[in-house]
C-alpha cells in the first residue's frame, strides 16, 4: 500500500505535503493527489496527477496551491484504473475530501445505497463511498465530523488508512486506522500525519503510533484520540530521522540489522494485504481478480535466495491451494524448452527487481503462453515490476546486508497470501482462511520470540568455529529452508554447506558423515517428524555432532552427540517462516 501525508498548521502547508509524497515514493503508487483548504471561506481545491509525484509538485507550482490544512496521497491502484480521477483526495459535496490507504471490501453494497440516497460517483475507487458515507453521516452538520467519521468506519469492512478534512470544520483532520498503518506527528502548534514517520521526518520527529481502531481528531494545538467509544492517551515517541536504512545503528553490521528488522518489515508486508479474517485480494492490483479466477497451475522463476522462497512457495500451493506449481532457476528456465499448460501464471521472485536471469526468464515467459506475470519485488520502480504484468511489493526497505534476510521472509509472507487467495477458488472454506489469516497476523511476534534464540545459537555456534564442512538437513517444506540455511552459511562464513532432504542422506551424504562434518536439522512439529528422527538416528550413529532447531512442542533432548535449540512453538503453516530465523543466526555467528 502507498501512501498518506496531511497536515494542519498556521503556515501554508502544500511544501511539507509534498515532501511528504516524495519521502513515500519509495512504497510504489501509479498516481498522486493533494487536497487544501485555507480557512473556512476558501473553497476546497484539490489536484491530481498520474504518474511521477514530481508532475504533481509542477502542478502545484502552477496553480500555486496554498492552504494551512491539507491532506495529499500517493494511490496503489486497486479499485479502478489510474486515471487522474480515479486518484485521491476524493471528494463529497464540495465539503469534505479523504484520502484512503487500502481496501473497503463492501464497497459496492455501500455504492448502491448511497446512489439511491443520491451521491453522485465520479470515481470507479472503493475510496469514494467513505467520502460520501461521512458527508451522510454529517446530516447537513448536524453531527460532528470526528463524530460522522467515527460512524461511517463502522459501516466498512475491510482495511483502511484514512484522513478527512471538511471545509465546515477547517480546524482539524479526522484520522483512522484499521489494517493500515498511521501515525501522528506531533510539532510545536502545528500538527502532521502519514502512513509512514519517513515522510515527515522534515517536521517533527515527534509520532504518536495510532493502534487498530484507533481515530483521533488532530487540530493545530491538540491532539484527541478515541478507541472505540473511550477517550484515550497514546505515547508519543521520539524516531530519529531515517534514512535508517543506510545506517548501522546499535548493530555490528547490516545483517544482523535487517535479521532484527523482520517482525517490523513482515508486519509493513502484511498491512493492508489482510483484515481480520480473509486476505484483501485487490492488493495484488486491479487486474488480479480476474486473473487468479483464471490460474489453474503456478510456475515460480527465480534466482538464489527468491529461489527458496518459490520452493517453500511450491508446497503451500500444492497443499494450500491444492493447485500444482513448479518452482525453476531462472538461469536454468530461460535457456529450456518449456510447455506451458493452459491456466498457468508466471510468478517470479527476486528482492531487486533487477535480476538479470530472472528479468530474461520473464522476457521469455512472454512469447509463451501464460495467463499473466505476476512479480513478487522489493523495488517498486524496477524492471521486474515495470515488465511484468501486475506486482505485489514486499515492504522489506533497503536491504543492504549482502546475504538476503528479511527480503526471503517477506516474500515468504507474500507467498503464502498468495497461496490463500488462489485456494479460495479450490475450496478454500472460510474458516480456513480466517485461520490461516489468524495464524499470519502472529507472524511478527513468533519472529521476534526465535529472534530472542540468539544467546543460545551464539553458545553452540563456537563449536563449529573449526570446521569446514557442513550437513543441512530438512524434510518436505523444510528443505528449502535447510537450503536457505547452508546457501548463506557459504556466502558468509565460506564454509562449505549442503543442504539435502533429510531422507536422502542414506543414498550417499551418509558416507561422509563423522565427527568433523556438523549436521544441522530443522524439526518442526509435524507428520514427518519420525522419519527426521529415524534420518537423525543414522547421522549420531556416524559419529557425527548434531545441531537440532526444534519445536518446543517436540521435547527433543539435548545429549552428548547432539546439541538441541527449542524453536517457538508456531503453527505449522508458519513454521518453515519461524525456523528460518534460527538459521539465520547461524550464518552470522560462525567464524
Ligand atoms: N483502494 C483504493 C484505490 O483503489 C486505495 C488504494 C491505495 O492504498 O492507494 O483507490
């Protein structure tokens, strides 16, 4: 999802608006828009452009746009194409005009009411039906704005960052969050607000945090906030200034950094992807419901570490959706022979974008006949995106470290959603799909408990500060995972590292098994769990030191020839996610 700035102030605020956009640049959008107001004998005046934000800001300098309230946007198209109308502010009655971040899934049934009740809609959006709700609610300004709003977002399902402004009552902005993110900057008698602290990092570098179903009425010299019907106080918190990104920070260096990063970024991933019970399938842009109706295999392209991810990926659709894929190297892919079967959708993988195999896979995927290209990317602006048919963006920010962390547990995330919205066309119940969103919305807390695993890892780890070999053994969903694992044990330590399916190790790896070769093995709770043991049982009976990360639930001992890491029980959908973190301990505290 894109992004929200507004403020409120006694100077003109278009400047501090517009910094604002270019700050979220970085989050994607197809169009860009800004609403002002300057007192309440000023007239509501608005501007939109598609494309680049710098078109709006010439705009703006034209039309010398000034007000000392404003509300501007940056729009992710899901609801209706990008067209200058389509794009945010939108408004009701010349009166009040909002600025929308995410999904109003029951948009049409309200569209339909509001008709009857005679708005007019000017926009194809989801968006526009909360601007009119809010004028209804008004009833001619009879109820107040905080109050209409407060209303109207009872009557939407589905995930909202929202700010409103109303020439009736140009003293305020009328902020809400649900499933999207806001935050509230705090100045001294001015006050500003975004979907990201980054884009006011100019003003203020003072944040209160808005919870879920938060709402608040923000006003030159105060700050007023409600949580369902009770008034409450939130903190506010001092954020240095980012570009946080390309600094180290209390961190010995980026890795280790961006592994710490991960409950954030997959929370950042997640917003306004989920509500509470179903995943929001416009997120994946206009054109994606009708193509998913459309997929009836799935073939994933990457490289590397995106590589691992399309693997784990492969047995979600496969057991999840029920639908077959198959998971290629891109450098492998591009120079095959491939049949495509009917209904089939490209996906590629890659934290760039600009990945030279995976960009020529897709050039290739082209001539073939695929029902569309979807690209699962880190950058909004790259080639991949720019190429592929529609896009989802992992919200990982600058990965600087050079062995990929949170950019594979964000695709990961961003997989498995897309695993749930092809599974509704296959049966998917939805109370599964509650449960499986359930399940996701922990993810950012499972992460952060295996991230508190590191004094441990850090222990067991000097004891293989002398090696120079290594085993990585997983089974079915873990052995992607176990891939992960062994490829960035090589990238950082130089340690050779394999990794194999657990029960392939009788077939040959076996013979090389003794005391100078580690075993690591991911045991998550699941069916195959006595057939890893059975596999770990031949490994100690080579002489071989084992290194266990293990589900809690497991109670797997830790002995003499095996040394045993209790990974947070999580549920089994989200393990190969969880027990990546461990691994990426490893990598960073060999020698
Ligand atoms: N659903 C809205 C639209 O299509 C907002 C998308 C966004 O988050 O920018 O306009």
């Amino acid at each position: 999802m894109c992004g929200i700035v507004g403020a409120i102030a006694e100077r003109n605020v278009s400047g501090i608006l517009l910094e604002g956009l270019k700050r979220l640049e970085y989050r994607g959008y197809d169009s860009a828009g800004i609403a002002m107001l300057n007192g309440s004998r000023d007239k509501l005046t608005d501007l939109k452009t598609v494309g680049k934000v710098k078109k709006l800001v010439t705009s703006a300098s034209k039309a010398k746009i000034r007000g000392n309230l404003g509300i501007a946007h940056t729009r992710w198209a899901t609801h209706g194409k990008p067209t200058v109308a389509n794009a945010h502010p939108h408004s009701s009655s010349k009166e009040i005009a909002i600025v929308h971040n995410g999904i109003i899934e029951n948009y049409q049934e309200l569209r339909e009411k509001l008709l009857k009740d005679g708005y007019v809609f000017k926009t194809e959006t989801d968006s526009e039906t909360i601007a009119h709700l809010i004028h209804k609610e008004r009833k001619g300004g009879k109820v107040s704005l905080i109050d209409a709003a407060k209303k109207a977002i009872t009557k939407l399902d589905g995930a909202y960052g929202l700010c409103v402004m109303d020439k009736t009552e140009p003293d305020q902005i009328v902020v809400a969050r649900s499933g999207s993110p806001l935050v509230i900057g705090v100045g001294i008698g001015e006050n500003f607000v975004a979907s990201d602290p980054l884009a006011l990092g100019q003003v203020t570098d003072r944040f209160i945090y808005l919870e879920e179903g938060d709402v608040a009425k923000v006003s030159l010299g105060d700050i007023e906030i409600w949580h369902g019907n009770r008034k409450i106080n939130r903190p506010i918190t001092t954020v240095e200034s980012r570009s946080k990104d390309a600094e180290k920070g209390e961190y010995k260096h980026f890795m280790l950094k961006e592994i710490h990063e991960q409950p954030q970024v997959i929370k950042d991933t997640l917003d306004g992807r989920i509500s509470k019970t179903k995943v929001l399938e416009q997120a994946f842009g206009v054109k994606a419901r009708e193509i998913f109706d459309k997929v009836k295999t799935v073939q994933i392209v990457a490289c590397g570490t995106s590589f691992h991810a399309g693997q784990v990926a492969k047995y979600w659709l496969e057991t999840i959706a029920k639908i077959p894929c198959s998971a290629d190297i891109a450098s492998d892919y591009r120079y095959r022979e491939i049949i495509v079967q009917p209904g089939t959708l490209f996906v590629t993988i890659s934290q760039s974008g600009e990945t030279a195999d995976t960009l020529a896979a897709l050039r290739y995927a082209k001539k073939k006949k695929y029902v569309a290209s979807l690209a699962i990317c880190n950058v909004a602006t790259s080639t991949l995106v720019r190429e592929s048919d529609f896009c989802i963006l992992t919200m990982a920010g600058q990965e600087i470290g050079v062995a990929s962390t949170k950019a594979f547990t964000t695709q990961l995330a961003l997989l498995l959603i897309l695993s749930i919205v092809l599974a509704r066309r296959t049966g998917l119940k939805a109370t599964q799909e509650a449960k499986l969103v359930k399940d996701l919305s922990k993810l950012p807390k499972l992460i952060d408990k295996a991230l508190r695993l590191s004094k441990d890892i850090k222990r067991i780890s000097k004891q293989f500060s002398d090696k120079y070999h290594s085993l990585f053994l997983g089974r079915g969903i873990q052995y992607p995972v176990a891939k992960e694992g062994a490829l960035k044990l090589k990238e950082i330590s130089y340690i050779h590292a394999e990794a194999y399916p657990a029960g392939e190790l009788k077939h040959g790896p076996l013979a090389l098994v003794d005391s100078k070769m580690p075993v690591i093995a991911v045991a998550p709770n699941n069916d195959l769990l006595g057939k890893l043991r059975a596999n770990l049982s031949e490994v100690s009976a080579r002489g071989g030191m084992l290194y266990v990360f293990a589900d809690e639930s497991i109670k797997f001992e830790s002995d003499k020839s095996c040394k045993v890491v209790n990974v947070p029980i999580s549920p089994e959908v989200l393990a190969p996610i969880v027990f990546t973190i461990p691994l990426q301990y490893c990598r960073i505290m060999l020698p």
